[in-house]
C-alpha cells in the first residue's frame, strides 16, 4: 500500500476517533447517578467509546 495513502487513512482514523472522544465528552453527565438515568444516552456513549478504541 502506497505510504500517502496509509497516511491519509491514519489521519481519517484519528479524526473519527478524536469526534467520538469529543462527543462523549460533551454528553457525560457530572455524576455517576445522572449517567444511570440516561437510557438511550448512555447506549450512545458506549457505542462512541467502543467505535473509538476499535479504530485505535
């Protein structure tokens, strides 16, 4: 594989990873007890998390 193009899918990869890390970020509740009640959110932050370790 062509080294310019390995390096723009690294560079694709860290910026899908640093969006999934922002978003989570922006949605994480104060406590421990706010993070239990979100339902559907907390799913969502889960999956975020999970997307972004996988592309690591």
């Amino acid at each position: 594989m062509n080294t310019a193009i390995r390096s723009d899918i690294i560079l694709i990869k860290l910026k899908e990873m640093t969006e999934s890390v922002y978003l989570v970020k922006k949605h994480m509740p104060d406590s421990e007890a706010e993070f239990c009640d979100l339902g559907l959110l907390k799913d969502g932050i889960y999956k975020r998390i999970e997307y972004a370790i996988e592309n690591f």
